[in-house]
C-alpha cells in the first residue's frame, strides 16, 4: 500500500519536475536515465536523518520509515532534491522553528537517502539527530538541539549548531564551526584550515597532520588541538582563561586575574594558530608516537640477522 501522492510538471528543458508528499513509509528512486543529482537539500524538524552514498548510480534513493504530523515533501527537479518535512518553504533552521513552534513535538519523520558521493549536501535539523557519511563534496550541516555524527567526509565542511553536539570522525577539508552551547569534536581530521567560532561549547580537534592554519574566537568554550607537530605559531589572547602550547604555558590568568596575550613559535610553524577567548582556554597538544594508527605499523629493519632483538 503507498502513502501520499505524487505529482509532476515539464520544465522548458523538458527535465521533469516532480513533486512527492508522503504520509507513511516508502520508498522512491529518484532520477532518471541521463540524470545526476548535483545537489541536496535536507530541513527536518524531528526523527532522524541518515545521508549515506552509493558508487553505482548518478540518481538517489530516498526511503522513509515512518511520519508523524505533516506529510514529507520530496521535490526533484532534475538537478536537486529537496527532502523538507515542516512548513512549506522552510529554508533553514530559524525558518523552520518560526513555522513550527504549534506542532513542534509531533512533528517527526525517520528518513534514510542515499546519494552520489560528489552531491553538494545540506542538511538542517531542530531536534533530529542526523548521521552524513561517504559524501565528497560540500556539506553544510545546521542544528538546534540534534545530535550530528559526520563520518568518512572529503570536502568544505561546514557545521552550525546551538546547542546539539558534533561528532566527526575520518573528516578533510577546509572546517568552518559556529557553535552556541553544542560541543563540536573531530577524531582524525585532515583539515588545511579551520575556523572556529564559540559561546560556551568545547571544540576538540585531533588532526592526523600537524599543518593546518586555525583561528579561533570563544567567550567561555575551551579550544584543544592535539596534532603530531612538526612545528607551530601559536598566537593565543584570553582575558580569564590560558594558552598552552606543548606544555609550555603562554598565557595565564596574572595578577589580577587578567590575560596578557602571547605568541609561541617552533620549528617551521605548519600549525598556525590565532586564537582569541574570554574565559576560555587554548591548548595545542602533541599527539604521541603510539597514537599513530594501528593499520600503518612502523618500519623494521628488512633481512634481520638472526637473534636479532634478543631473540632466541
């Protein structure tokens, strides 16, 4: 049995523009032959929402489990596809909470679409938790309060969240965060640059290579970066908070309790950082040799000698 209706137009082009809304589980193939799906638009309100990608086909797939309150709207218009489960026209996540506030806590959908991995993605949540994986293009992810795991993503890479936290793993590209109270974590990251901003939520970077220009602002969140250093430039300012670099304490809180700003540099300075804070700390730490990964061992001496290393 289906749930909703389905409805289509012609563009000039010819590229059919097609228009879904679904008021139960089902599933649609999205695109036909000759079609790519460039783009993708995601704003939902509560639930959950899982972008993963295949490497078989230009076109998408998008299943939903299940819907409470108003209808998921799907559009395709050859080129994006827009998946919206709230007010029609909802464009973004202040948007979506000013239309919703009546109905915000049976508004839920349980939504599952898989992409190619280069579609430019979008994804905005109020309370939804989302999990995005595989995509190698740009990602822009907002929330309010939903949980957001981001794994396995090759692109620009950029995350706003109020207060909901961030968990991303296996991540490169350039990183912009803007976060509220939301901690924002990433595990693994290749990042060339990040751009930090906080109120009150930690941000912890842990980087697989020390080169990365990073500038920071935070009012009361704490800043880590743990990287394996070749060298850095630390330039670090804190009013209430400190700035360590290595285990060497650039700034503290002074006599009266006030920053004095500094600047720390070593080496070839790969790891730029600039980095501001109110009551917030700035830490940059260097990621230990045993905290390599354990798929790369480390290199042995090739046609050993025999009771080499005590053996018998």
């Amino acid at each position: 049995m289906s749930h909703g209706s389905a409805g289509s137009t012609t563009r000039s082009r010819g590229t059919p523009v097609q228009d879904w809304r679904l008021d139960g589980p089902r599933v649609l193939d999205i695109g036909a032959v000759g079609d790519h799906v460039a783009s993708l638009r995601v704003a939902v309100v509560g639930g959950r929402v899982d972008v993963v990608t295949h490497d078989d086909s230009p076109t998408a797939r998008v299943e939903v489990t299940s819907v409470t309150g108003l209808p998921v709207h799907v559009h395709w218009d050859g080129s994006t596809l827009s998946v919206t489960h709230g007010k029609d026209g909802d464009r973004n996540v202040l948007e979506m909470i000013r239309r919703t506030v009546e109905g915000f806590s049976t508004t839920t959908a349980v939504l599952s679409i898989s992409v190619p991995p280069t579609t430019q993605t979008s994804v905005s949540t109020v309370s939804a938790t989302a999990l995005l994986s595989g995509l190698r293009g740009r990602v822009r992810v907002n929330t309010v309060s939903g949980m957001l795991t981001l794994s396995d993503l090759q692109g620009d890479l950029d995350v706003n969240t109020v207060t909901g936290d961030v968990e991303c793993t296996d991540v490169s590209g350039p990183l912009k965060v803007n976060a509220v109270s939301g901690a924002v974590t990433v595990s693994r990251g290749a990042l060339p640059t990040a751009r930090l901003n906080t109120v009150s939520g930690d941000i912890a970077l842990d980087l697989t290579s020390g080169r990365c220009h990073l500038t920071s602002n935070s009012v009361s969140g704490d800043v880590t970066v743990r990287a394996p250093l070749e060298g850095y430039d630390v330039e670090g300012n804190t009013a209430w908070g400190q700035v360590v670099v290595d285990g060497t304490t650039v700034t503290t809180g002074g006599d009266h309790g006030r920053g004095r700003g500094g600047r720390l540099r070593s080496g070839d300075g790969a790891l730029r950082v600039k980095a501001s804070a109110a009551s917030g700390s700035i830490v940059v730490l260097r990621a230990a040799a045993q905290d390599q990964p354990q798929d790369q061992p480390q290199e042995q001496p090739q046609d050993q000698p025999e009771g080499w290393g005590g053996g018998a």
